[in-house]
C-alpha cells in the first residue's frame, strides 16, 4: 500500500500495489476495506 503526493493511482496500477490513498485518513479507510475483502477483521 502506498499513497501520498509523491505516487500516482498510474505508478500504483503499474508496480501493482494491493493499495493506494492521498492522505493518512484514507489510508485508513483503504487499508480496513483490503482487510475486509482477505476475509479479516477490524
């Protein structure tokens, strides 16, 4: 998972990274919705 000013959705879908948010509070949000869909809690 990576995000910030510095990447870009684009980079993201290349490298082929499981996740990707602008800011720490989407993060967050992103990071509960991976765990959800492997099946985790949170």
């Amino acid at each position: 998972m990576f995000g910030g000013a510095p990447v870009s959705q684009e980079w993201i879908d290349k490298i082929g990274a499981d996740g990707f948010a602008d800011n720490a509070a989407d993060a967050v949000r992103v990071a509960i919705e991976l765990m959800e869909s492997a099946g985790g809690k949170h």
